[in-house]
C-alpha cells in the first residue's frame, strides 16, 4: 500500500485540473474537481493498487474482474462520459450515451490533458490525450454531439497546442470573456 504516493499524485492531478478549469472560466468545477477520490471508498483502493505511472483502476481490474473505485467514481463525477450512459429510447432502449452538457465537456477535456500530463512526466506531448482518447474511442458509449466536441478539442491541442485550445475553448465553446 502506497497511501503517500497516492495522495500525492491524485492531488497534483487535481491541482492540475483545476488550473485549467480556471483558465476556461469553470471556477467551482475547478474546485470541486474529483473531490471523491479522496474518500475511503475511493483513496483506500488507490493506495492499494498504487503505481505512479497509470490509474491505480486499471490494476484492480485486471486482478480482480472490477475497479470499485472506478464504479464509485464514474458515478458521481459528471466530467465522466460513462456518467452520461442510460438507457436510450431513440436507440430502441440499448444503453447509450447522453449527450453532456457543454461545460463538463471541457472539464473532461481539462481532466484527460492533466491526467497524460501526470502519468506520462516528461514524455507528455500535446498529441498523448488524442492518442489515448484514439486507442479506446471505439468501445466508448459517447452521444454524437459530444464526440465530436471533445475530439475537435483533442486534435486542436494535438495540432495547435494547448494556449489556442485553451482559448478557443474559453471564449468560443463557454462564451467567457466576452464583452
């Protein structure tokens, strides 16, 4: 168990995060941002499964069939696409995905930068959120409109970096700043 490590990674991906949600204009999500994981349910299994380079999620996964805290965490943080899944009536009632409202669109998009940031130290790129996003896009359960969102705002960092996405972000897809 590495409560220290742990802690110490979830809080400089926190901090992290809520920098950017600052720079977007998203104060209280900012704030607020993935307060549960530091909660028992979710801080004692990231501990437990502590590795410093990947979500902590993914090794109690593999060794025991299901990640609690992921469980836990998805349903409670509205930045999670997975928050959004419900049964879908234009879908005949398959499981789908709900569209999401604009503003935890960019709070995702802010979590999955900070997260490559964190995991990956000094072999981050502006291209490793896309890449990361690319390699599992095609399980997602994600509305449409959504995709489309985050993906155009992954390939702008991708190609343009991360000061005109931020912009862009800010002013054009939250309207802040405005006069």
């Amino acid at each position: 168990m590495n409560a220290w490590g742990h802690f110490r990674t979830i809080t400089a991906h926190k901090l992290l995060v809520m920098r950017y949600c600052f720079r977007v204009g998203l104060y209280r999500q900012g704030l607020l941002h993935d307060l549960s994981k530091y909660g028992p349910t979710e801080f004692l299994v990231g501990a437990r499964y502590y590795q410093g380079d990947r979500s902590p999620n993914e090794i109690e996964r593999l060794e025991t069939g299901v990640s609690s805290a992921w469980l836990h965490h998805k349903g409670r943080n509205k930045h999670h696409l997975e928050y959004w899944v419900d049964y879908a009536p234009e879908q005949g009632y398959r499981m789908g995905g709900m569209e999401m409202p604009v503003r935890y669109v960019a709070e995702m998009f802010c979590d999955r930068v900070a997260a490559s940031r964190i995991y990956q130290k000094e072999k981050y790129t502006d291209a490793s959120p896309w890449e990361y996003y690319a390699c599992s896009a095609d399980h997602y359960l994600i509305h449409p409109a959504t995709a489309a969102l985050l993906e155009k705002l992954l390939l702008m960092l991708r190609d343009e970096g991360e000061e005109a996405t931020l912009a862009y972000l800010r002013r054009e897809v939250l309207g802040k700043g405005r006069k």
